[in-house]
C-alpha cells in the first residue's frame, strides 16, 4: 500500500526545493543581464516557494479530524490557503504589469544571451514541478491554487525564451516588458477563478444546485407535503452541506425515519450531497417558500 501523504509531502518539498534553486538563479540572471521579465519570474517563484510551503502546511491541517471546537474539521485551512495565494499572485501580477509600462517608456539594455540560457534553466524546473503537483490539481483546490502557480511561471519561463531569442537576433529591448505583461495578464486570468470560488466557499455561498427541482424531487416521497427554509453550503470544493425543513402528514416519529433516509439517499446520490440534515414539522412553514428569512438567519 502506498502511503499517499508521505508521496504528497516529498512532491511538495521537491517542488519547493526546484522553486528556491530557479528564484536564485533568475535573481542572478536577471540582475547580470538586466532583464525585467527574468526578475520578476525570479520574485514570482520566491512566492510560488512560499506558496507551496502554505499549500503543504494547509493540506496537512486539512487532515485533521473533527473535534468539539471543529466540528465540521479542518478542511477550511486548504480554502484559506488557496484564497491566500491568489491574492499574492494577482498583487504580484498588478505590480508587475506597473513596472513594466515604466520600462515601454524608458526601455534598458538587455543581454539576450545571459537571459536566454536562465529562461530554458527555469522553463525546465517550472514544467517539472508543475508535473509533480498535476496529479492532485484536479479535486483540490489548494493544490490547483499552488499549481497555477508553479504553471503560470513555466508559461512566463516559456516567453521569456522567446523574448531573449528576439532580443538576442534583432536587439528590441522593448520585447522584455512586453512578455512581463502578457505574462501577468495570464496569471490574471488563470487566477480569477479559484479566487472566486475560495471567496464562494469562505462566504458559505451556495453550491451550484437547482433547488426547485431538488424540491419537485422531494415532493415525490409519499408523506411529504412541503419543503421549505432550505440551507445549502461547502465545507470545500467537494463536500456539500444540505439542511431542509420538511412538513409531513402528522405520524409516529418511527414512521418519520425511513422517509428521512430516502430523501438522504435521494439528494446523495442524484445531488451529491454529502450531509443532509431534514427537520420534519406538521404545520410549521407549511406554506412557506423553499427559502425563507427569520431572525435566525440574521
């Protein structure tokens, strides 16, 4: 049996290991050859090595069991962490694209040559890592965060290689500043996303569900008269929360159960939803909306 959080531990410092070796050598390039795109890959990955230690340091905490003061657990630590890097990749990217108008109107000399052979050194490590964290990208949100990051800097490395091949043959020194901003202006757009969906979750926004049809759905357990004062949240990217309060023909609490577990069965496996909490009433709400807002949700 392979155990998954120590692989998930070695990528992660592999990754951060790549991250800290190609930062100092783009802050050496980039300061021998004068080139701005290569410094700001260079500080871009000094924060991709912060992010990472984040991201490993979140997922661990995510592991954690519920307790008595978490009882839902402590999955949120990966949303805060991913919220946290997207925030310091887009700061990153504004101040980046800033500098960079400043060098279209007062361009410096750039040694093609120097900034070249750093940008296939950083292309190279940036791929690795990003091939190392792809596998767990996809159900997780921290770890996409963390491997946008890594991603983001493989793609910049990538046009930098291009911008030093043309600065090196024709000498237009513009073509620096001008990677650096469709660079960030990439980061931008790839980041967006996860920040708005870590921002959805934090703000305990509803998943994407459609209530009426979960309703008529419901509606179709014998004894259900109505549902209504419907609540639904993420814990994370995959786990939904779900309460309802449903009135019901007036009967034996033991009569009650087994349309509680049908309609558990029912938003599980046609909705996804991983945890339901039903209230059954006779006559409360039994002309309410499916939602509804008292005194309690203030």
């Amino acid at each position: 049996m392979h155990d998954n959080s120590n692989m998930s531990g070695i990528r992660f410092l592999l990754v951060t290991i790549l991250n800290a070796l190609i930062t100092v050598v783009e802050l050496i390039g980039g300061m021998l050859s004068g080139s701005l795109a290569l410094l700001s890959d260079a500080f871009h990955n000094l924060g991709d090595s912060a992010s990472v230690v984040l991201a490993y340091v979140a997922s661990r905490i995510g592991l954690k069991n519920s307790n008595d003061s978490k009882t839902f657990g402590y999955r949120r630590a990966e949303i805060i962490s991913a919220f946290i890097n997207s925030i310091f990749l887009i700061l990153v990217s504004v101040v980046l694209m800033g500098e960079s108008v400043r060098r279209l109107f007062h361009p410096e000399a750039v040694n093609g040559g120097i900034m070249l052979i750093v940008a296939i050194i950083g292309t190279i490590a940036n791929f690795g890592s990003a091939l190392l964290l792809s596998k767990g990208a996809k159900d997780n949100l921290n770890i996409k965060a963390t491997y946008l990051h890594i991603l983001s800097d493989a793609l910049s490395s990538f046009e930098i290689i291009i911008g030093a091949i043309i600065i090196q043959i024709w000498k237009i020194d513009l073509v620096d500043p001008i990677v650096t901003i469709l660079v960030s202006l990439y980061i931008l757009w790839e980041t967006w996303p996860v920040l708005k969906e870590s921002i959805n979750i934090l703000m305990q926004a509803a998943p994407n569900l459609d209530f009426e049809a979960m309703k008529r759905d419901m509606l179709k357990e014998p004894g259900v008269v109505n549902v209504h004062h419907i609540h639904a949240w993420q814990i994370d990217e995959n786990r939904i929360m779900f309460s309802a309060h449903i009135n019901l023909n007036d009967q034996l609490l033991s009569d009650v159960e087994p349309v509680y577990r049908d309609l558990e069965n029912l938003l599980q496996k046609k909705y996804h939803v991983d945890h339901v909490t039903l209230q059954a009433e006779v006559f409360r709400g039994k002309s309410n909306e499916l939602f509804t807002r008292d005194r309690h949700d203030i």
